[in-house]
C-alpha cells in the first residue's frame, strides 16, 4: 500500500497570520516552475475579502449559498456566514479530524467524513445532524466524499483502499438504534494494533444524536473493496457532454489514489463498476474537473491535464516544488494550491500569477460564485481560512454591484484609505481629496453634492441631497450627520494591521476611522442611495459630512449657517451614527450628550525661570500657586465647588429611570444605574495636565505653569453661563492669594449638552427598525462624551435629533486596533433604510404639533 497522508495534515508550526499580511499579499515565488510555457508572469493577485483565524487546521472546505463550511483538525466544522463573514455555528460530533466536505448540488446537504471512520449528513439550513453513517468494515480515515444528485447516493474514498456508497433515498430501511458496531466501539487489528512500546492509538469517540432512525449501517455489498492500491484521497463527479464516447445522461465517479491511478467508475446493477483507469507518475492527492479535462495533483508538485474523451494524458507541468495539496477550478482557470502559495493557471496550464495565501500548508480549496462574484476561498494548516474574490481573473464577468454589500465593502476601504487626520497640516491634502471622494461618490449614486469650504483653511464639510422620487414622495427632509476625520494612528506601534488598509478578520472590518465614523456614514448613504436608485425614496435626505469633528467642529457652525439656504430650512429630522452600544451584544438608540467645556488656566511670573538653589523660598512660584487654584475647584471628595455648578441639574423624571433600570435588568451590561447616572446625567470636572517652563530637571522654579482643564456639561446647564462663573470664581480665588503672579484663563472652545426625547417618531421609528433587524428592542442610553453638532443643528434647523449607534463596545474608536464587525455594518444600512422611509409619515405629524 501506498505511502498515506501524514505528512500531509502536519503542522507546519505557523500559528496564524499576522493581519497586516492581509492587505499585502506576496508575490515572491515558492519554487521553480518547469512550465514550458513562455508567457510571462502577470502582476495579478486577488483582493482578500476576508480572513479567519481559528485554532486548528483548516482540513476542508465546502460552501452553501448561505454558509462556508471549514472542517478542521479539532473534530469541529465552522460554519460562516457568506454575507456577513461572521462565525455562526460550530458543528460537532466527529471523534476525530474532518478530513473532506462536500455540499450537494441543490446545496440543501452537507456531507463530512473524517478521521474517525465515520460520515456524517447535516440539514445545510438547520445545521442539524441528520444522520450517522458507519461502514461495517475497518476503513481507517474517510479521505473523501461526494453526493450525486441523479443517483441520489453518497460515495465516500478511505484509508484502506475502499470506495463505499448509500443510497439516500432507501436510508431508512438501514436505520438502527444499536450503537455496538460504530467503529470506535471495534477494535481493528489493522488500524488499532500496538506499535513501539506496545501503545496503541486511541479510539476516537464520535458524538450521537438522541433522535432515532439517524444512526446508518451500511450493507456489506455496497463497498468496492480494493477500489485503488493505495489511499483513496480524492473523488469528483463527472457528467460529459453528450459528443464524447461516455456521453449519456449519467453521472460517473472519478476516484484518484495513493497508487497513482484515477478511475473512472459508473453505477451498474446497484454496484459500481470501474469503467477506465488512468495511470500517474506518483500520488494523486486532489483533482478537478473542467469540461472534458480532468487535472490532477499530484505528489512532488506535478499536475497532470487528462482529456477524458480520449483518455489520453495530454500535458504534465511541474507546477510547485512540493506536493499538489489542493486544487479548483471555474471558467478558464485552474487554481492550485501548495505549501503556502496558490497559482493560477490557464486551461491549458500556462502559468498567470502566484501569491501567497497562508504560512503553512494549503490543505483545501475551492471556488464559489456568489452575487456574481467569483471567489476562491483557501484553508491552510496555519489555522486560518482566506476568502479572495477572482472576479478579475474573468474579463467578460463585470457583475453590477453599486449597491451591493460588496460595493459598500470596497467603497469603505477606499474610505478609510485616505489619512484624514483632522488638526494636521501633514494630512491637510488627504482630507481634501477624502472630501472629493465623498462628494464623487454622492454625485454617482444620484445626489446633488458640493464641498462648503470652511474658513481658515480648514477641511472641506461635503453636502449632498437625495431628492425624494417616490411615487408617495413626501415633502418631508431628513438630515444627516457625520465626519470623515479620524484621530491620528501613528506613532503606538500596536496596530496589528496597517491602519489605513481595511482588512477583514474574523467577522470584523480594522481600519483606522472604520468605526468612528467612516463606516456609519457609509451605511446610511448606501441606504439612501439603494432607495432612489430604486424609486423608493420618499422623503428628502440631505447628508452634511465634516472634517474637523474630532477637533471640536471648528469652523463648522459658521459655514453651516452661511449654507442654510443651500442645505434648507425645512429639516425634519436630524440623525447621526457617532457612537457606541453599551456592550457587544444589545442594540442601542443614544438620546443625550453631555456638552463641554475646554479651558486652559495659565500663571505666570514677570521673572525668568530660576534655580531653586539660589532663589528657592523668596518668592512665590507660578506652579504653587497653579496647584492650589486647582485645588479650590473641588473638595476632598472630588465635588465641584464652582458657585450655583449642580443646581440646574434636572432630577431624574419617572420615564427615563425606566431606561436606566431596562439597562440594570440586561445583565450583560453589568454597570449600576448610580454609575451610568454619573457618567451620563450629571456634570463633572477634569483636570487633563499640567505643564511648565524650563528644561525638565530637579532644580528649576519654572516661571509660568499651565494646565488644561475641561468641564463636561449637562441639559439645562447653560454653556456660556458655566464658563463665565468658572471663570469669575478662578479671578476671585486666585485674588485672595494676594500673589505677584499674573492668571490667565483661556476658553478654548465649547460645545452645549444634547438631550433627545426617546418618545418622539424617530426614536420609535429606529426602535422598530433595530427591532427587525436584531430581533430585540434596543436599550436607550445616553453617553458622557460631546458630539458639537448635534444641540447645534437642533437649534439651527429647528428640528429634533436622533441618534443610532453602529459599533460595538469593544470596536477600539480613537485606539489601536479600531474595527467593525461586518454585521453591524449591514444591519446598520438595513434601519436606515427603514427609517428613511418610514419617518415621512410619522414625521408629518410630529411636525402638524410642533408647527401648529
């Protein structure tokens, strides 16, 4: 018997992918190839879509329309969702490695057989178990599995040499509930005998279903026993064209082995029968089929063409220096896979491009079409699964997918590309072209968009407007808000990916920006868009996109006001995603922002800074008495001691204790209600630094000291009235110090409170929009932070504000890491969608009281 598989399924000791590799394929080359093709190699290589890193190898892969299924070297099969990349299922119940998958035609079956002799069919909707099946035989492992449609039957290829098969639909006449003759219940003097040292290898235990009539014994008559001399590692169906020798109205099996033999078999008389055997130089560990061509991989890295209407091997090509592990094909193209790099070929295998996919073994590939998208997905024994769309490599395939999820996808990578670091002018002209791409990409889905400039040379705020083209349009007009400015990224050295590559991992978009607020925004002008496009947009929707947001909107207010005309008197609505749920798990709607206050208090002496060796304890120091003003703001136990601070805070009313107990009640959240109260509804005061002239030593008594204050504000607090008393009670301490010192007090900017009412028809529109898409009302949440356009617009507009968290708790805004997860992303484009349908009706009556 042939040499087995091993070496194959080992670990090559490459535990996982570092995510910056993601955006940045290699395109080095992983052998010699031998090819006698002259054709110079393309530059081509495959966008990555997506990226999952688990903690076993990747064995196998097979996918539904709906899900990607991943077989691995811990006994399980991951299930992933092909819209959303998210993890949604873990498939247990083999005792051992899941070596092959199969999907079935109609893609309603899912087959697995592994390592622990066992193959098992799943419901590929339920993802329930639907039946065991056990040979009565010592296979050894099951290497691979297909389902033949026209035959209604099940082949599977084992260790020891045989091709087994069940008719699905005479299933039931096997059923049995007796559990004695699973294999890991029979001891195989083959596969279970001792070895050095008189060890044996443990039985691996399978997992049964309490569900009669699932556990499946298989006749002793339908097995081939000595289908090939060697492993059987691979099957395909094969279904020729009526002009060839075999064309009839049949499906075949075609097997390939550890002999080196692929054999072509058929169904005769309720047995299969081996019609042709084609011979191979060594091994053949994979193949695929395209037309009348049959390619086969093969050990030291050879792939073979067979024409299968002849028969005849027509070209060998030594495609990689190491074995042939995997290998797929769609169109034209043939894609194979080996140690950690994939290639394409023609279909006469001339060589088009190579890139790297894992670091590690390539154990698994296959190709899926999806929205009409090609994609080639890879799993590798460095524990991850790579999904990459090959749409290019067909030049007649150019699907329309403006509005698609992929669309959004690749729109937001080009989104986050742009450094716009608002405050810089090293980023001054990334910011500027980031403008015009928004206003561009307006401009195509159908918007009236324009840029308003900003005084002081300061990023460009992009208007656009969907005008309502239903035929049951409305006069209703909805603004949006949101910024296109991020936090700086540079400088931690903790990114795992490069910050303003998107990269997909594990469910989750990372991206400097894709959170806060690139990705939201995004969200609901695709969902905008996707309306009018459609002739379903109803109501106005109107989008003013800044980029000076993360440092306090400078220049904002005035150049709205300057536009109003421009963007309209007649809002209805404003609506913003800026922030975050309180966890990873609930859906909330934000009604209230604390305002703020940033200040910066200052003093100074008219003297230079001195040695306090020689002029230490003559005269009183800038910094002491900086420190004791400080001091005068609050008492030992951290109360704001400003004159009158507190005594605008509105007590708590009945409705909105409601909220904060609906929140004590979900007990993920895990934060008392006195907690969220003083981080949401009641004012505070920080004292942020501290800095000094002078060089920084021991010995110096500094002449100026400076510290950086802000104070965070709430509802029915007055912003200019606050600043003003701290400014009077900062003069007035500081006088009874009778110092010689000079005090300076500088506002550097400010912001008011906003408080919403969750009452109103946007928050119940939005509820009931977060309802269908989550399955479960959100939790109504206020935050600490400040968003300064909000109360702003409000006012401005006379118009009511909304707000719809997109990420979740643990997306990392302003940190390292900064991410999304790809079905906040889609769910959060879905409410919007809703919301800017639904809120011209309720809308119009909310206004009929607000404006009568």
């Amino acid at each position: 018997m042939v040499n087995g598989t091993s070496a194959l399924f080992a670990d090559s000791g490459a535990k996982g992918w570092p995510l910056s590799r993601i955006a940045t394929p290699s395109l080095d080359d992983d052998g010699s190839y031998d090819s006698d093709s002259k054709v110079p190699l393309s530059e081509y290589i495959p966008s990555i879509v997506h990226r999952w890193q688990q903690s076993n190898s990747i064995l196998s892969l097979a996918a539904s329309d709906r899900y990607i299924f991943a077989g691995t070297g811990g006994n399980e099969i991951q299930v992933f969702d092909t819209e959303t990349y998210q993890q949604v299922g873990t498939l247990t119940g083999h005792g051992g490695s899941v070596l092959c998958l199969y999907v079935s035609t109609r893609k309603s079956l899912l087959f697995s057989g592994g390592s622990d002799s066992i193959l098992k069919v799943w419901d590929t909707d339920s993802l329930q178990e639907l039946y065991t099946i056990y040979s009565v035989f010592d296979i050894g492992d099951i290497f691979a599995v297909l389902y033949s449609e026209m035959l209604e039957t099940v082949f599977f290829g084992s260790q020891n040499a045989s091709i087994q098969w069940c008719n699905m639909t005479t299933i039931d006449r096997h059923t049995s509930l007796d559990k004695s003759g699973l294999p890991s219940n029979r001891f195989s003097k083959f596969f279970n005998s001792s070895g050095p040292g008189g060890k044996s290898s443990p039985v691996p235990k399978e997992t049964m279903l309490a569900v009669p009539k699932t556990l499946i014994e298989l006749p002793y008559h339908n097995v081939v026993p000595y289908a090939h001399f060697g492993y059987v590692y691979c099957m395909q169906i094969y279904q020729p064209p009526v002009h060839t020798p075999l064309g009839v109205a049949e499906e075949y099996i075609l097997s390939g082995g550890g002999d080196g033999n692929v054999n072509l078999w058929a169904m005769r008389n309720g047995t299969l029968v081996c019609l042709r055997k084609l011979s191979n130089s060594t091994s053949v560990l994979c193949m695929t089929v395209m037309d009348t061509f049959l390619y086969c991989g093969l050990t030291d890295g050879v792939i073979n063409i067979w024409d299968l209407d002849a028969f005849q091997l027509i070209k060998s090509v030594h495609a990689h220096k190491e074995d042939v592990l995997s290998i797929a094909s769609f169109g034209n193209c043939v894609f194979s896979g080996s140690a950690g790099y994939v290639r394409k070929w023609s279909r006469d295998l001339s060589l088009g491009s190579r890139w790297e996919c894992h670091k590690g073994l390539i154990l698994s590939t296959i190709t899926v079409e999806r929205d009409k998208r090609r994609v080639l997905i890879t799993g590798g024994n460095d524990d991850s699964i790579a999904l990459w769309d090959i749409t290019d490599s067909f030049p007649n395939c150019r699907p329309d997918l403006s509005f698609a999820n992929d669309q959004l996808l690749a729109s937001l990578a080009t989104f986050v590309s742009f450094r716009t670091v608002s405050g810089s002018e090293e980023y001054l002209a990334d910011c500027r072209r980031c403008a015009t791409f928004l206003k561009s990409l307006l401009k195509k889905f159908g918007a009236a968009s324009h840029l308003i400039v900003t005084d002081n040379n300061r990023n460009p705020i992009v208007y656009g407007r969907f005008s309502a083209k239903a035929s049951d349009k409305t006069d209703t007009t909805v603004l949006f808000y949101g910024h296109y400015d991020v936090i700086d990224a540079s400088g931690s050295g903790k990114w795992e990916t490069e910050p303003h590559s998107l990269s997909g991992m594990n469910g989750y978009l990372y991206g400097r920006g894709v959170s806060d607020n690139k990705g939201p925004v995004l969200a609901a002008v695709f969902a905008a868009a996707e309306l009018f496009q459609e002739g379903k947009l109803r109501t106005n929707v109107v989008f003013l996109i800044e980029g000076e947001e993360e440092c306090g909107s400078i220049g904002f207010q005035a150049s709205v006001s300057a536009k109003k005309d421009l963007i309209g008197n007649d809002i209805d609505w404003i609506l913003l995603s800026n922030s975050y749920w309180l966890d990873d798990e609930v859906p909330c709607l934000n009604y209230g922002l604390r305002g703020v206050i940033h200040l910066t208090v200052e003093v100074s002496s008219d003297r230079p800074d001195l040695h306090s060796g020689v002029d230490g304890g003559i005269d009183r120091e800038p910094l002491m008495d900086l420190t004791k003003l400080l001091a005068k703001l609050t008492d030992d136990a951290g109360k704001v001691l400003v004159p009158g601070f507190y005594e605008p805070v509105r007590p708590i009313a009945e409705a909105e204790e409601r909220l904060y107990e609906q929140i004590g009640e979900n007990s993920s959240i895990g934060l008392s209600k006195e907690l969220l109260m003083a981080k949401w509804r009641l004012p505070s005061l920080t004292v942020h630094a501290i800095n000094v002239s002078g060089p920084p030593n021991q010995t110096i008594i500094p002449h100026k000291a400076t510290a950086t204050i802000s104070l965070r504000i709430v509802p029915d607090q007055d912003t200019d009235a606050v600043s003003a008393t701290i400014q009077q009670f900062l003069v007035s301490q500081f006088a009874a110090f009778k110092s010689r010192n000079h005090l300076s007090i500088k506002i550097n900017r400010q912001a008011d409170a906003w408080l919403g009412d969750p009452e109103n028809a946007a928050f119940k529109t939005l509820a009931s929009a977060v309802k269908e898409a989550w399955g479960v009302y959100p939790l109504y949440i206020r935050e600490g932070g400040t968003i300064p356009a909000v109360r702003f617009l409000e006012k401005e507009f006379d118009a009511p504000a909304a707000q719809l968290p997109c990420g979740q708790a643990s997306d990392h805004a302003h940190l390292d890491n900064e991410r999304l997860r790809v079905v906040n992303l889609y769910k959060a484009k879905n409410i919007w969608r809703r919301a800017f349908d639904e809120l011209p009706n309720r809308a119009k009556l909310t206004n009929g009281l607000r404006r009568g």
